[in-house]
C-alpha cells in the first residue's frame, strides 16, 4: 500500500475547508421560486351613469339664455334647438355625426384636436364613444370613463 505524503494530506485537508467555506459563504442552493399562477381579473364595473330625468322642453327653453352648459353655449351662438335635434320633443340625444358636422368634421380630427389631454378622451380603446355619453347638452359633463378606470384624466375644464 503506497504511502501517503503529509504535504498530499494537508493539501487535501485545505481544499476541504475551501470547499467547506465556500459552501457555507453561498449557502444551500436556492429553492426555485414557483412561478405565479396567471390569474384573469375581469373589467372592472363601468362607473354608473347619473340618471337623466325627464326635462320639459318648455323648462330647457325658458333656462336655455342663462344655461351654463352645453345648450347655453350654442344658443350664445345663435344655434337654434333644431340645430342638434331633428325631433322635437326629442326622444335622444343627437348622433356623433351631428355634432362632428361642427366639431371637426371626423372622430379622428377630434382626436388629434385632443391630443394633449391625458387620456385622449376622444382615442378611445373602446371606439367611437357617443358624445352624449360625456358632454350633456342640458346637464353638467360626464367624464365617463372616469373612476375606476381613468382617474388620471389631466383636463380640469370640466371639473
């Protein structure tokens, strides 16, 4: 049996306690996190729509000089009801393409127009949004897309 040399053992015990250190230094090798499960969150719940009450046409007309919303602003502009409304009483609210034969002619020219509030209310992931949904004629403006999903909306003219 070959004998074996001190230098050979210490060498030996050195690279153990190296080893050893090392070891200790770095710890037990890391249990690999699992990955998370995909979990789908549903979209969350459109704000509701303030109610509308019915309005009197006579009310509206007798207020409209003195209104501070949108009707108040087109009669300032010798706009006559009819203008925006081809029934009267009307039954809804004019169609997109009624207020764009003023306002820019396109959905797409009225989002560049409003290209610097954030978010464009007119660039909309959900498409070519009604106007009356936001702007009310005879009520106050409804940033519909506001709480709980855009509550960074930057315009504060309507507020």
């Amino acid at each position: 049996m070959p004998r074996i040399s001190s230098k050979r053992i210490c060498l030996a015990l050195i690279c153990c306690a190296a080893v050893s250190g090392l070891m200790t230094a770095c710890g037990p090798a890391p249990t690999p996190t699992p990955m998370p499960t995909l979990v789908i969150i549903p979209s969350p719940t459109p704000p509701p729509f303030p109610t509308r009450a019915p309005r009197d046409v006579a009310a509206i007309t007798k207020a409209i000089a003195t209104s501070p919303y949108l009707d108040g602003k087109h009669a300032a502009k010798d706009m006559q009801c009819a203008t925006c409304h081809t029934a009267m009483p009307p039954k809804e609210a004019p169609a997109n393409q009624t207020c764009l034969q003023c306002h820019f002619g396109s959905y797409t020219a009225l989002a560049d127009k409003t290209k610097s509030v954030s978010p464009n209310p007119h660039k909309s992931h959900e498409g070519e949004i009604p106007c009356a949904d936001c702007h009310r004629g005879h009520e106050a403006f409804f940033f519909k897309c506001g709480a709980p999903c855009h509550t960074e909306y930057s315009n504060n003219r309507f507020k």
